[in-house]
C-alpha cells in the first residue's frame, strides 16, 4: 500500500514538474497556444481553416459569423507545414465534419522538416504545433513526419511522449508567467484567430525572383494530396487560398502550380493577392509588421470578401437565425469587441 502511495506520489510530482518547465505560451508568443485552444470548443463549425500565420492573422471567425452567420474555426499554428495541416484536419474530423475545410498554400514551400530552417528553429516551431494536441495516431503521424533530424537523433518521439526529457532544464528561465498560468490558461484567440492591431506600414521593395522557377517538392505534393483525398471521401469541399500578403513573396511559378492542381481536382482556389482592390486592403493601415501579416483591420476586410465567396460558390447556411448557436456567437462577438477596443486604446 504505501509503495503504491509513493509510486502514485512520484508521478503526480513528476507531472507537476513537467506542467512547470513546459512554455505556456500566454504573455510571449502567444501564438503557441493556438493548437490546444480547439479542444476547449463545444459547439461544430461549418468551416474549418487548416494553416500557417497566413490563416490565423487573416480570417477572422467572430467576423464570418456577424456578416453571413457561417461557423467557423482558424486551427493554424506558426509556420505549420503541410504534413502537420493534414494530421490537424484528420485529428478534427474525429470531433466533426465541416462542409468546407481551407487551406493556405503558402505552406507548400517547405518540402521536408529541414527545408523550413535550422534544426534548433525547426523544432521550436514543431513544439508549438505538436505538443498540445491530445495523442492519437494523429498526433503519432504528425510528429513522425515533422520531426528533424536532429530530433530523431536526440530521443526523438520520447521527448513528445515525455515533454520533460525535452523541458528539464528549463528552469533557468522560468519566470512569472510560468506559475501564473500553470492550473489555469486564459483564451488568448478568437476560435484560433490571433488579434493584432498594431499598425505598421509596407514599405515596398520586393526581392527578385531566384535563379529558375521555384517549385513544390514530392513530399508537399503527396500530402496536399492526402487532404484532398481525406475530404473527397468525408463529403467535404476543400477550398484553397492564398492571403494577400507581400511577404513572403509568392511566386509566378508556385501561383501557377496551384491553379493546375485546383483546375485538375475541380477545387476553388483564391488568391486574395489578386483582389486587393476588390477587398480593400491599405497596406499603410492594414498590416502590423509590414506586409508579413494582416492588423485585426486588414483581416476584417479579407474575412468579409472570403465569407461572400463561400456563401455563393459552397453553398453554406446562414445560422444567425439558429436560437442557440446564436446566443453563443454573441458571447463570442462580445468578447472579440471588447479586446479589440482594449487593444486598440
């Protein structure tokens, strides 16, 4: 009896301790936290976005739902790549199945887990995106495929079944907000949409294109593939796009890339780069670091010309009339005000 007490014991403290050295996520680098905030939802949503930075600091859910009463939810995460967008919409579709699922192409461009940076970079990234989701053969999948070299190396996927193997020595830089959010962590989205309203012009200056045309690799292909495939047999319409930001440069090459795999798998595909006008971008006003991602204003703009799209070309139902997804999309639409007129004071 006591030797299961001390066994018991043992463990409790262990995972407190990992529950401490493991970045929260909260007050830096916020964008960590992302992932997790799904698991918190209670209600389906008829869209759902799969992506990089491009998807949670472009379209705004609280605004899809107050003009077309469509619901949705932004799962990006900070560069998330291809492979890890298509083990988040398998994960999802365990929970519920959309009629429209979005992706942002831009994630095309890395190919394999060394092609998106260092190793050390790499795996900061992977961290944010792989180690809130809950395990599953999804979670299992997800990191096999993203894990660099140097990760296999070192461990590999103890360190994501174990997070203190990888956090051990985290203490040196723990700070308040290790302890503040330790039991307790606040939404810091707007189902998965990230807030900014910071305004800090485009100054133009585009770099020149590189020597050849820039294309996709096999591994990005196989698994845009996969997802295309996951939501042909779910019934599920699989949507495209490409945000209108400048930076990163999207090139001619990879524009074209896409339009010939949208045309041959009959999908719809939007490039908001080519609508600016249309939408009304101001990149002196609607960007909060310079073109790399859209301000809360810049977002609203883009969300409102998408939501349009989709409305007409998917045929999706406006539920503003629903009584009780309707009482929750208020809270939602309160909350989403209420920290924009903060942020922006």
């Amino acid at each position: 009896m006591r030797r299961g007490m001390g066994v018991l014991a043992m463990g409790v403290a262990i995972w407190m301790l990992q529950a401490l050295l493991m970045p929260k996520y909260m007050e830096r680098t916020p964008e960590g936290a992302l992932i997790e905030e799904y698991y918190e939802e209670t209600e389906g949503h008829d869209v759902l976005f799969v992506g990089d930075c491009e998807v949670y600091e472009t379209y705004s859910p609280v605004t899809l739902w107050q003009e077309y009463g469509i619901p949705s939810w932004v799962r990006g995460s900070a560069q998330q790549t291809v492979w890890q967008s298509y083990y988040l919409l398998e994960e999802m579709l365990r929970y519920e199945t959309p009629k429209v699922v979005v992706f942002n192409v831009l994630a095309m461009k890395y190919d394999t887990p060394e092609s998106t940076g260092s190793d050390t970079r790499r795996e900061a990234y992977n961290r944010m995106t792989l180690d809130a989701m809950k395990w599953s053969g999804s979670k299992w999948g997800a990191v096999s495929a993203s894990m660099t070299a140097e990760e296999r190396h070192q461990e590999g996927m103890l360190t994501y079944l174990f997070p203190i193997l990888r956090f051990h020595d985290r203490w040196r830089e723990l700070g308040w907000e290790d302890f503040k959010y330790l039991f307790h962590r606040e939404a810091v989205s707007h189902n998965g949409y990230l807030m900014r309203t910071e305004a800090v012009p485009f100054a133009g200056g585009l770099p020149e294109a590189p020597p050849g045309k820039p294309s996709f690799g096999e591994n990005s292909w196989d698994y845009l593939n996969k997802m295309e495939a996951l939501c042909r047999e779910r019934g599920i319409q699989l949507v495209l796009v490409k945000a209108p930001n400048p930076m990163p440069v999207w090139w001619e090459s990879w524009e074209q890339a896409i339009r010939d795999y949208a045309e041959e798998k009959g999908l719809l595909y939007l490039n908001a780069q080519a609508y600016q006008e249309e939408i009304g971008i101001d990149w002196t006003r609607d960007t909060y670091d310079g073109g790399y991602h859209l301000n809360v204003y810049g977002a609203e703009k883009t969300t409102r010309w998408l939501g349009e799209i989709l409305l007409q070309r998917c045929g999706l139902p406006d539920r503003r009339g629903e009584q009780e997804t309707a009482a929750l999309w208020a809270e939602k639409t309160a909350r989403y005000e209420k920290d924009k007129q903060e942020a922006g004071t």
